[in-house]
C-alpha cells in the first residue's frame, strides 16, 4: 500500500536530510516530517518542499505522540551511527543507536496506523576477521568485530527490529545493511581517511573494499519507502577494490606500519580531532568485507549505478583531491631507474 504520511529520522544527517528534500517534494505524499535534535543543513531546508521539520529526540518518549498526532503510517529510520566520522562521544551515540531504537520501536508498536518500517542498517554487522568468508550473504552469521563498538549497536538494533515484526507482522519491515557509503559530500571515516596526506595501513594486509555511492543509497531508501520491499537486504555497488589499489588511485601515500601501532595511530588521528577510528574500523582496514548484492538486485530490484570503483572516483573528483604524488612521473622515475640499473 502506497504510504501517505511518512516520518524519517535522522534528517540532520547527510543521507536523511536528502531523503527528506526527496520526498518533500514528491506530489503524491500527503505529509513528510523529519526528526532530529538539529535542524538539517540550510541547502537542505532550502529543498525540502513540502516537508516539515520538527527537533525532537527519538531517545524521548515525546517521538510517540508525534508519530500518533500525526497519524503517520510510514517511518524511516535514518539516524543509526554507524560511521562517525569525527571523534565522537561513544555513550551519547550509542543511546541514539540503542536507546532511541527501542523508543521508536515502541511507538510504532503502539501505533495501529503504523503499516510500513524502513531501517538503515550496516554491513558491519558482519564483522571482519581472519575467520571471515569470502563474501557475506543476508543470511550470514552476525559477529561484530568487537564487543562494544558501533557494530554492536546495530546488532542490538536489528534484535529489536526483528522483535517488532514478531509483535506486529502487519507492519511491512525493509532493513538495508549498508556498506560504507562514499560520495562528494559525504562525511565518513574512510572519506576523511583516504583524504590523508599519508595513509597509515598495516603492514602485511591489503584489504579488499566494497563501497556504495551517496545517490545510490538515497535511491534504496526512497524505493523501500515509496514501495512495499520487506526483507533484510546487503546494499553494495559491484565490484571491489583494494587498500593499496584506493590509495594509488587517490594519489595519496601509503605508509605501512605494523599492526602493533596501528592504535597508537588511531588515538593520535583521534586526538588531532582527524579521524576516529574505531576498532571496528581498524579490523576493517585489515581485512576488509565483501558482500552478496544478489538479492538487492533481484528480489529489491535496485541495481546500483556506480560500482565501487565508480563510487570512489566520483568521491575523489567531488572532492577535488589532488595527488600528493604524481602516479605518471614515479613510473617514468621508476623506469629511469631501470634502464640505469640495466647500463650498469
């Protein structure tokens, strides 16, 4: 059923803020409101149209009575954390991760207008490690790569999502587990970190990396809400590519480093207000993940523009990167070098 009034979380973030300008100005949508503690950012509020934005925190009990006075039947949830990009207060994002999930939760529950939930995931869900397969499928075991990182929260998150569709299996429940997200105005850590004058990695590992493009995940969200996709579903463009191979192509320089001081880096990339790197991050960076699309594609029926590499170029184009080295002239030095050792 088509949905006439939708509310999304999150608005003041880079993905839902644009969701929020995308469907405030679809003529077919009776009402949209987005929710944040912040407001979005003023381009966006610019393009909203018919949207409305309301500062609420879904932590309190208030998001209930907005989502029942408002008689919304639609809800996305936009707001999870999964990659902050900056250093970030751990406790007061967990309870947006955790806490504010289980409040909205409750209030759909409470809701009988409520029909439809779409929920942002992440792919780290499915951790990463030595142990990992090749590639990840929906059905995959979920093992965050740690105990207490931002991974954790969306495993937390999906229990009570699952729970919700026990309880109510009226509501039409499509969860996106999103690999990390790239673009020219995207704000993550692996954007800032392949931003780096000289990129840190550990020696010895050469991660395999899957990315989605900024517009393509704006386009899965706006599908899953305009129209009925329930089922968990891998959001990733085609494709891999390499650590070594993303840093060669950004011009960057490599520095590998054991991996024994890869935390004292990530603590001083954090200090510096640079980067935070969590461990999650880290064991990312290491050993990289790779994710089936298969279902995206077929079952979803979305099949993402940009592959990765596609994605990583539009991001270093966006961005206006200018190689720190010049790839073609350390070949022609490289071949100099060559030809000299062969004279000789």
């Amino acid at each position: 059923m088509p949905p006439n009034i939708v509310l999304v979380t999150g608005v003041a973030g880079e993905l839902g803020g644009r969701l929020l300008a995308r469907l405030g100005n679809n003529p077919e949508l009776e009402r949209v409101i987005g929710v944040d503690t912040s407001a979005p950012h003023p381009d966006i509020l610019r393009r909203i149209g018919n949207a409305e934005f309301v500062r609420a925190d879904i932590r309190n009990p208030l998001i209930a009575k907005i989502i029942s006075s408002a008689k919304v039947d639609t809800v996305v949830h936009a707001s999870t954390t999964c990659h902050p990009a900056g250093p970030g207060r751990r406790m007061a994002i967990k309870e947006v991760n955790v806490i504010g999930t289980m409040r909205l939760l409750a209030a759909c529950q409470r809701s009988p207008l409520v029909r439809k939930l779409v929920v942002k995931s992440t792919a780290a869900v499915y951790g990463a490690s030595s142990r990992s397969p090749a590639v990840f499928t929906e059905n995959s075991e979920l093992i965050p790569a740690s105990s207490n990182g931002y991974a954790k929260d969306a495993v937390e998150m999906e229990g009570y999502v699952r729970g919700l569709s026990r309880r109510r299996p009226d509501i039409t429940v499509t969860m996106g587990r999103f690999v990390n997200i790239i673009g020219p105005e995207v704000d993550t850590v692996l954007s800032r970190y392949f931003a780096l004058p000289v990129v840190p990695t550990v020696l010895g590992y050469d991660a395999r990396l899957q990315l989605l493009h900024s517009t393509d995940a704006l386009n899965v969200l706006e599908c899953a809400t305009l129209q009925d996709k329930p089922g968990v579903f891998n959001v990733a463009a085609d494709g891999v590519m390499t650590l070594s191979q993303a840093i060669r192509r950004a011009g960057r320089v490599e520095l590998p480093m054991p991996r024994q001081v890869m935390p004292s880096v990530s603590r001083l990339l954090r200090g510096a207000r640079v980067v935070d790197f969590s461990s999650d991050q880290v064991r990312l960076l290491n050993f990289g993940r790779v994710v089936d699309n298969t279902r995206l594609k077929d079952e979803f029926g979305y099949t993402p523009r940009w592959s990765t590499r596609e994605a990583y170029d539009d991001y270093i184009l966006g961005r206006g990167l200018r190689p720190v080295v010049d790839g073609d002239r350390l070949a022609e030095l490289a071949t100099t070098v060559d030809g000299w050792r062969v004279k000789q």
